[in-house]
C-alpha cells in the first residue's frame, strides 16, 4: 500500500532527482531514496519467485545428488561383487581346467597300468614255473656240482654216450647217499651261462649239446686242454674267440 502511494510520486516526471536537486539538495537524497525503494520493491516482487524456484530447485537438486550418490555407492557396490565373482570364476575355470587335465593324466595313467597288469597276468605263470625251476635247482645244486666237477675232471676225453652212462650212474649213487641232484643232468644248466654260450655260438662254437659241454669243460680246466678237432672247428673257435675285442 505504501508502495503505491509512492509510486504516483515516482510516476511523475516532476519527482526527478536531478530537477529537485536544483531546488534542494536535502530533497534530492530523499527523492533518490524513494525511488530506490520503488525500484527495489519492483524487483524483488520480480526477483523472489525466482529465488523460491531456485531454492525450491536447489533443493530438488541436493535430494536428487544425494539419490544419485547412493546410487553410484551400489552401482560400486554391485561392480565390486561382480569382479570378485568374475575372479573367482576365473580362479575356479583354471582349477576345472587343471582338474580336467589331472582326470586326462590319471585316465592315462589308469590305461597304461591296465595295459601292464595284463601283461603281467600272462607272465604270471612263466614266473611260477621259474619259480619252481629255480626251487628244484636250488634243491639239486649239491649233486649237481658235485656231478659237474666230475664232468670237468674226468669225462673231457670221452665221447656223449659214454659221458651219459657215467653220469647216470653217478646220480645213482647220489641218490642211495641221499644226496639231491637232476635226473637227467645237464653241464650246461649247471655251470653254463647263457650270454657266454650265446657269444661261443657267435665265435663259432656248434650249436650242439656235446660241443657245448667241451667249451664248458675247457673253460673250467686248470690244465691246457687237448682237443681232437678233425673238422678244425674248435681251431676256428678259439682263433675267433681270443682274437675277437671283449
């Protein structure tokens, strides 16, 4: 109200405070305070609406900013649960890849020892009877050596059959004293070793039973051995032997 009553004094040109200040200096201050009441009465009815939207508006936007802070807080949140589970996805896809090449290995390894029982199962037998053999010798080896150093000492001259008939009388008498031994006794299962006959046989030494038994007899002789080798084989076998690097 006092406002509008003002305004007719600041509406009218006379009320200007360059034509009152010629008239008064006092009037001119007052004059000019009047108007800047008018002026500021004019624009704060202007101005404060605006400033209501805008404190209406800032607080709309402290609101929203503070939404948006929790938001950006869980969506952290969410992105930090996502990278634990992604690394222990990746930690539990090398284990599964580790894990499936163990199963790989262990199904290899489970085949090759399959494979090898087997294989085992059928020299099960061959073994029991080696067993077996090797018990039997065992059992034997006192009259065998005992035969065999006869062999050696006193039948080198004579020939296969007459060593057969004197060697089974020998068991014979091993057998009323008591004493275990083959029937029938061999000198090669006895003293012979079989990579050594193998590399006489190579040198040239037949193949035979009789021929074997002589390298053995010469072998184990402490005396020079005198050999009658018509058919010069045993010549040959002793040049190749002795001259062949060991």
């Amino acid at each position: 109200e006092i406002i509008e009553k003002i305004r007719v004094y600041t509406n009218n040109d006379a009320f200007d405070p360059e034509l009152i200040k010629k008239a008064s200096k006092a009037c001119f201050g007052l004059c000019c305070w009047v108007r800047a009441m008018e002026v500021y009465d004019r624009v704060a009815k202007d101005v404060e609406p605006k400033r209501l939207r805008l404190a209406k508006a800032e607080a709309e936007f402290a609101e929203v900013s503070g939404l948006l802070a929790e938001k950006k807080e869980a969506l952290a949140a969410v992105e930090a649960k996502i990278n634990e589970l992604q690394a222990q996805f990746t930690a539990a896809d090398e284990k599964k890849k580790d894990l499936g090449q163990q199963v790989e290995d262990c199904s290899q390894k489970l085949d090759r020892a399959q494979t090898l029982i087997g294989g085992l199962g059928g020299e099960k037998d061959r073994w029991g009877a080696s067993s077996a053999q090797l018990g039997e010798q065992l059992f034997n080896i006192t009259g065998d050596v005992l035969i065999a150093s006869g062999v050696v000492s006193y039948m080198g001259p004579f020939t296969a059959v007459f060593r057969e008939r004197v060697t089974a009388r020998w068991i014979e008498y091993c057998r009323s004293e008591q004493i275990p031994c083959s029937s029938p006794f061999s000198l090669g299962a006895t003293l012979g070793n079989p990579v050594k006959v193998r590399e006489w046989n190579i040198d040239g030494l037949p193949n035979d039973s009789f021929s074997i038994d002589n390298g053995i007899v010469i072998s184990y002789a402490r005396r020079w051995p005198l050999m009658i080798d018509p058919q010069m084989q045993a010549n040959k076998w002793i040049k190749t032997m002795c001259a062949a690097p060991k």
